[in-house]
C-alpha cells in the first residue's frame, strides 16, 4: 500500500498543472504532505511500477 501511495506522490510532484490546480483551490505543500495527497494520470503505470519494484 505504501508503494502505491509514493507512486501517486511522485506523479503529483511532477504534474506542474495539478499543482497549480491545488494551489489555486487553496492546498498549499503541507497540506499536501499532511493528508498525503497524490495523482493519478490516466496512463499512471502503477501495476508496471509495483510488479517492476521500481523506485524514483
């Protein structure tokens, strides 16, 4: 479960567009990090990442 969770962390570090997006509605990095928020694009490759061990 962890796994996923830095899976979609990352992809939402990495998506200047989401972010900007939370930014606006108010969500600044510590309440990103608080509620541990992610991303998950429509092609996000978490089974590939997981089955892979993939680390960023």
């Amino acid at each position: 479960m962890q796994e996923a969770a830095d899976f979609y962390s990352h992809q939402l570090k990495h998506n200047k567009q989401v972010l900007n997006y939370l930014e606006q509605r108010g969500f600044d990095n510590d309440i990103i990090k608080h509620f541990k928020l992610g991303y998950a694009p429509k092609a996000s490759h978490l089974s590939r990442y997981l089955m892979e061990g993939t680390k960023f």
